[in-house]
C-alpha cells in the first residue's frame, strides 16, 4: 500500500465513512433498541429489573471490555478482517438468543457473544476515519456516527413491530441476519499507510536502541527467517511501549476519567426510557416513538456538532464543547423525574438526543486531539474499554434503585450528577491547564524578548512539556542546564 504524506481528507475516505456509519447502526443501534426487549424479557422470564438489566449491560459491557481486542486486531492483523470477524460473532449471538431459555442463556448469547462481535467492529472502524481525515475529521466523525441516531430512528418502531408479529425469538432471529452485513463494512475499510504513522518492526532493526552487535548476528540471518529478525525482543518490547505510551499523558489521564464517569451516567437512560414511559401511562407505541425521536435528533447532533466544530472559531475549544454537552445531557436526567406525560417526554427526547449525539462525535475528535492521529486506535481502544465497568454496573444499579424506592427517581438524579461531574472534572483540568501555561510563558517573558531561566535539567524539561516543546529551546550543560526562548 503507498504510503501517503497525509490524510487525503476525501476519497476512498467517504467511502470509509459510509462504511463506519452502517457499523453505528449494526452496532450501537441494535444495542439501543435491545431496551425495547426489556418488557418482554421481563414477562417472559419473571424477573425483576436488576436481573433483567444485566442483559444490555453485558452487551454494553463486553463492547466496551474488548475494544483493544479489537483495535489490536486491526493494527497487527488488518481492520477488514477484525470487523468481518466481529460481524460473524454478532449474528451467531443474536440468533443463539432467539432459541433462549434462560436469563443466563441471554447474557452468554446476546450479552458476551454479541458485545464480543460488535467490539471487534466498532473501535477500528472508528480509528479508520481518523486515518483518512484531518481538516474536516469532526464532520467526518459526525456524518459517520450519525449512524447510531439514524439507526435507532429507524429500528426502535421497527423492532417493536417484529415483536408483536413475531414475538422476541422472532424478531432477535431477524436482528441476527441484520448485522451480518457488518461484513459488508469490513469490506470497504480499505488500509492506509501515513507517513506520521510508526515505523514498522524490520524499520526499528535500524534505531540506536538495537545493540550494534546484534544488528549484525541479525544480517547474517537466513532472509527465509524475516519474522525473526522481526520481531526480536527488543522490537516487541519497543512495540509494545510506543503503542501505548499516550497512557502517561495527563492529558488523557484527565479525559479517562471523565469517561468513567460519563459512561456511568448515559447508560441506564437507554435502558429505562421506555420502561419508564410506559409507567407513567405512554403506550408502547408511543415509548418506541420517543426512542425514535431521540434517535433522528441525534443525527443533528452528530452533523451539526462535527460541522461547527470544524469551523476556524470553535476548532481550538473542542474539549468545551465536548463537555458542555456531556453537562447537558446531564441536566436533562435530572429533570427527567418531573416529566409525567408523553408531550412532556418528547421536548426531553429531543434534548437529550441532540447532545447525546454531540458529545459522541467529540470522543473520537477530542481523544484524537490528546494523542495524535497515529496513537488513535490504541486510544480509541482503551477509551471505549473504560466505558466497559460503567456501562456494566449502571443499569443494574438503577434497576436495583427502582426494585427498592419503587421511583425512578434516585436512579435519574444520580445519572445525571455522574454526568454533570464528569464536565466539570474536565473543565476544572483544562482551564487548570491553561492558567499554569500562561504562568509559565509569563515567567519566560520578564525580561523581555530573551530571558535566561538558570535551572537543573529534569526543570527545563518539565517547563518545556507544559509549553508544549513550542517555546523554549535547550543547552544542556552537565548538572545545569541554558534555557532561552
């Protein structure tokens, strides 16, 4: 494959982009609309809504759980073949669950078989786009993810049609045929190779980190051994450090954080919307409808979120924006509680939906921004895998919250403060951020245009990391080290 100066930022990239956005709608579509089974289940089995709830967090759960599975797949094997993998393992879930008998059956079936599959596809897909886009990555992300408001738009009333045709089994049997087309995806997630992207393994036989003498017991190999001369022990080791060496960033140290607790917070909303509706006297219809309402606002928040935040004005704030929506969504689940009536659920539907799909564009943009285009998948891969304890114990605990108080009071409030904490943890950190870098940069710029800063080597540096390596230059002289700007 060539190897390509930069992202082409167009191209065979809108094709990558149509392919990640059926892979949102096999994926975190089907899993949405698996809340609308939580009646049924329910009734079925005789179960309370604690037990009963650890079927979509299982789903959740495990695609979250396995997103490095799957970015590592795609980076040492090839993205097609992860996402046909991960395609073929969520079809085999859905149908296994439509012949279920237990609860149990259904969190080993639909629950880790499936959350497996869709793991394999979503992260990978995601990191595609990144690779093919640059300058317009935020609309790209937001054309792409939209899929998963468009999804549920579609199939919530869709899927409540199958269940009263067909009953449950018939309708999982139906889904299970669906997301095979998540191979189809795979197809079109054609490589590119980036010019900014890692060397690979023969490449780093080369660097000084490779002793001398073994570089030369190494060209006297065979070339009918070249994965040993590969993947050498100092080559693994090296691998294995660069690919997630954005780990001790602060940066994203902050933004995994606020993860866990955004992921706290979104989750049982999906779970018990439509339980919750119909609790206060909406129709089954009418609860598949609000989940249909919240599904095609977020695509306006997927398309004019990513389009704004291209814009020169907002490119630089994307981590405000991100978290304001984060904040939001927030304050939508607090107010929740008070809404009674469906004409009331329906303007809650609409805001909710809008920054729900706001700050989902945001996480690949804002991740990719933290660590770099060359670092995306990996970072994708452990920031979908922190969503994984979240999304696992959430709905659960508001289903126990509600066996308990009898409301779903306490389960709402308590979404939406994770989520509010979340936002603020964040704007704390960066507005945090930047006042310490003005402080530095004004420390530079006492003694005007040069300043001579006297100080130990391990200081220049760290003065150098919070300027971003942008605004001093250094002399290192044995145990003191000239700085100057």
């Amino acid at each position: 494959r060539a190897r390509h100066p930069g992202p082409p930022d167009g191209g065979w990239g809108w094709m990558i982009v149509a392919g990640c956005f059926l892979v949102t709608i096999c994926t975190r579509a089907v899993t949405r609309c698996i809340s609308i089974f939580f009646v049924e289940f329910q009734a079925y089995f005789g179960q309370d809504y604690a037990r009963t709830a650890w079927i979509h967090s299982i789903v959740d759960c495990a695609t979250m759980l396995c997103a490095p599975l799957g970015s590592l797949i795609s980076n040492h094997v090839s993205c097609q073949v992860g996402i046909m993998l991960g395609g073929l393992l969520a079809s085999a879930g859905l149908i296994l669950s439509s012949f279920a008998t237990s609860l149990e059956h259904l969190y080993l079936s639909l629950g880790v078989l499936t959350g497996l599959g869709f793991a394999l596809c979503y992260s990978p897909a995601i990191a595609m786009v990144g690779k093919y886009f640059n300058k317009r990555k935020a609309l790209a992300y937001g054309i792409a993810m939209s899929g998963s408001g468009i999804g549920t738009f579609i199939l919530a009333p869709v899927v409540q049609l199958l269940i009263e045709q067909f009953s449950w089994r018939g309708a999982l049997l139906i889904l299970g045929g669906f997301v095979l087309n998540l191979c189809v995806c795979g197809a079109l997630m054609r490589p590119i190779a980036l010019k900014e992207d890692r060397k690979t393994a023969p490449e780093f036989l080369e660097q000084d980190y490779v002793p001398k003498a073994q570089k030369r017991d190494l060209k006297r190999m065979s070339v009918c051994s070249p994965l040993i001369k590969a993947w050498s022990h100092e080559c693994l080791c090296y691998c294995s450090w660069k690919e997630y060496d954005f780990l001790l960033m602060p940066g994203f140290m902050v933004l995994a954080v606020s993860v866990l607790f955004m992921a706290y917070g979104c989750s049982p909303l999906f779970v018990y919307l439509v339980p919750y509706a119909l609790s206060v006297g909406v129709s089954h219809h009418q609860a598949a409808f609000l989940m249909s309402i919240l599904g095609v606002i977020d695509i306006i928040g997927n398309i004019t979120f990513g389009w704004l935040t291209d814009r020169r004005c907002l490119k630089k704030h994307r981590h405000f924006c991100y978290l304001f929506a984060v904040g939001m969504d927030g304050l939508c689940c607090l107010f929740l509680p008070v809404l009674q009536n469906f004409p009331l659920l329906v303007p809650f539907s609409f805001t909710f939906g809008y920054f729900d799909g706001a700050y989902v564009t945001l996480i690949p943009v804002v991740t990719a921004d933290v660590v770099g285009t060359s670092s995306l998948s990996s970072a994708l891969g452990v920031v979908y895998f922190l969503h994984a304890i979240p999304y696992l114990v959430s709905p659960p605990v508001a289903g126990w919250l509600v066996d308990t108080t009898g409301s779903y009071t306490a389960s709402f409030l308590l979404c939406g403060f994770s989520m509010i904490f979340s936002s603020m943890l964040l704007c704390f950190a960066r507005l945090a951020k930047k006042i310490k870098r003005t402080h530095l940069r004004s420390l530079t710029n006492d003694t005007g245009t040069k300043q001579h800063i006297w100080t130990n080597g391990a200081i220049a540096y760290s003065v150098a990391a919070e300027l971003d390596q942008k605004d001093v230059e250094f002399l290192a002289v044995d145990t003191n080290s000239y700085s100057k700007r």
